[in-house]
C-alpha cells in the first residue's frame, strides 16, 4: 500500500494538532521507506512543510 492524506491527518492528530486532509499536499506518491518533505496549507498564502518519516510498523 501506500501512505495517505487520511494516515498523515490521524498521524498528525495523535501528536495534537488538528489538520483536514484536503490541506496535505505530497510531492510524489508514497510507496517506500524513507524520509519526506510533506506542505501543509494553514491559511491563504500560509503553509508549512513537515518531515515526514515512513519506516515500518512495530
């Protein structure tokens, strides 16, 4: 599978904040292990990007 809006809008829940999925943006489709730059948009003309790191569930 890959990593969806929806897993990184739950991911991003559980460390507090509150983020709807249409404001994700991804760079590629994510299928792999690794690190990724994520943007996130939070107001008109206001965003921030995010590290997002993919390993394997324990």
């Amino acid at each position: 599978g890959s990593v969806t809006h929806v897993d990184v809008s739950n991911a991003l829940k559980t460390l507090g904040f509150e983020i709807d999925k249409r404001k994700i943006e991804f760079p590629e489709n994510i299928k792999a292990l690794g690190d990724y730059n994520v943007k996130i948009k939070l107001a008109e003309g206001i965003g921030a990007t995010v590290k997002l790191k993919v390993s394997k569930a324990s």
